[in-house]
C-alpha cells in the first residue's frame, strides 16, 4: 500500500515529530509532476547524564 503525501501532511507529520522546518517547496522539473522538498532540523537533542 503507497499513500502520496500532501505537502500540508508532511508539513504537520515532520512538526509532530519535533522538527523544526527550514523550508518546504515544489521542486521545478522540465514536463513532469514536481517532487515536494521539506528540508526541517532536530527541534532540540535530548542529553542525559549518567
């Protein structure tokens, strides 16, 4: 089973997960369907102390 994620999707799926999104767009291809991009960052690292 494949799903096609909507940019919106993603965009609230990669938020849940705790990234930060840098920037998100359509690539630009020559006579075919554009490829979402969603380029995001870890929102803050966890470190624990032993």
């Amino acid at each position: 089973l494949y799903h096609a994620f909507t940019i919106n999707e993603l965009k609230k799926i990669v938020g849940k997960a705790g990234f930060k999104i840098i920037d998100v767009g359509y690539t630009k291809r020559d006579n075919k369907k554009p490829n979402i991009f969603l380029i995001a960052q870890k929102s803050q690292l966890k470190t624990y102390h032993l």
